[in-house]
C-alpha cells in the first residue's frame, strides 16, 4: 500500500497524485476486517457492515429477510421461509416497518415520535437484524429483542433499539426481528382459512427458527440463545 512520506511540498501535479494514492490506504478495510463481514447463511451470503461504538466497532447486518414477503395471496397467513437467493445480500442498511398506527397527538414531541417507524412501512417487512462483536467470536450467546407496542405498533429500526452498544460491552450477539401487527398481524376469523389469526406470533417463530439454523454461521451458539422483550414483546416471549 502507497504511504505518504513526510518532506517538502512537490509539485502541484504530484501533490495531487499523491493525494490519490494516500486517500485509499486511509479508509481501506484490512483482509480480516472484511473477511468477517461477509457470512455464509443457509439462505444465501450476506455483508455487514462495521459499526463504530466507544472507541472499537462492530459488525452489524442489518436487513436480513428471513420470510417471503406476506403479501397477496399471502396476507392475513402464516409466514413461508425465505426463499434461497444467489447473491451476495447488501445488509448495511435497515429495511421498513410493518404497516401501523402512527402517532401524532402530539406533532414534534420526541417522547412520542420516537416510536413511531423511522424507516417508512411496507407489508414487506419481515427482516431481523444481527450486532456481533469484532473480530468475529466463536460460539458465544446470544440475545433475541422482540419489541413492543400492544401488538398494533413496533419496529425492529427504533433508534432506541440500536444494538451496537449491549453487543460491544457484553461480548453477546444481539439479533432484533420483526413482526406483523395490527390486523395484518392478528386479524382472525373462526374457521377461516384465509385469516386464522396470529400471523404476528407466527413471524416471530420462523424468525427464531431462522436464528436457530444460522447463528453458528455469525460466531453464536444456537443453544445459548435468550429472548427478550418489552410490553407485547414481553408478552410474546411468555407465550
């Protein structure tokens, strides 16, 4: 790699060349760095992305489909798994909420706003999210967050629900999921088979069950996972 040596001030031309040269050596991710944020899952691969966090960083992927998306003729039914994909899946980036009430009593106030979903909404909307800490660990516990919001609110993006710093200072993964709420979450009806009811609850087990089957390929191990929540998560977990 180029470096940049210290001495007198060169030539305009060559001070722009070695500009060039010297910017990439700054922001380049090392062999190792780059080899943990790419993940071989039973669905497909997967690339993270490093995340700063006190000083060190993490890996976090973020967008993880792990259900096919419940629409059409799929709405208002249990979730089918996730269809293998063949390439390399950008996980940098969240993915939208689960169709919602938004709250608006009261118009800019933080204390209310920042439950509402940060990312948009969309019926495509079962995805989780993996924090693990840097360098890539081997077989450490792991924490499942479900969220709250009396099942018809909730997003897995909530900034309060940022996992970097819980994986960082314990040394755990933490995987957030999404679920849907509301009707499109909990709409039954009796003997129907086009709406027989928590869909919500049932994301949530595929969800799981996508962990359990891929965690390992993330440095965690599928038989020291804990599930956690609050409010309907809370409630979820106890079901």
């Amino acid at each position: 790699m180029p470096s940049c040596p210290p001495g007198k001030m060169p030539a305009p031309w060559l001070w722009w060349l070695q500009l060039l040269l010297c910017v990439p050596s700054s922001i380049a991710v090392l062999p190792g760095q780059a080899d943990e944020l790419k993940v071989a899952t039973q669905t497909g691969w997967v690339r993270g992305m490093r995340m700063p966090v006190l000083g060190g960083h993490v890996s976090a992927f973020l967008g993880i489909p792990f259900a096919e998306p419940p629409v059409g003729r799929m709405r208002f039914l249990r979730p089918e798994p996730v269809r293998p994909w063949q390439h390399i899946l950008d996980a940098t980036s969240y993915q939208r909420a689960c169709y919602q009430m938004v709250d608006n009593t009261y118009p800019g106030f933080h204390g209310t706003e920042m439950w509402n979903p940060n990312w948009g909404m969309s019926e495509d909307c079962l995805y989780l999210n993996i924090w693990v800490p840097s360098p890539r660990p081997k077989n450490i516990s792991v924490l499942v967050w479900i969220y709250g919001g009396g099942f018809y609110s909730g997003s897995a993006s909530l900034d309060v629900y940022d996992g970097r710093i819980l994986t960082y200072t314990q040394n755990v993964i933490l995987v957030s999921l999404s679920y849907r709420v509301g009707a499109l979450g909990f709409l039954g009806l009796l003997g129907s088979q086009e709406a027989p009811g928590n869909m919500g609850l049932l994301d949530q087990r595929l969800a799981l069950q996508w962990i359990q089957n891929n965690i390992q390929h993330f440095g965690g191990n599928p038989k020291a996972v804990t599930i956690f929540g609050e409010s309907a998560g809370a409630a979820s977990v106890g079901m």
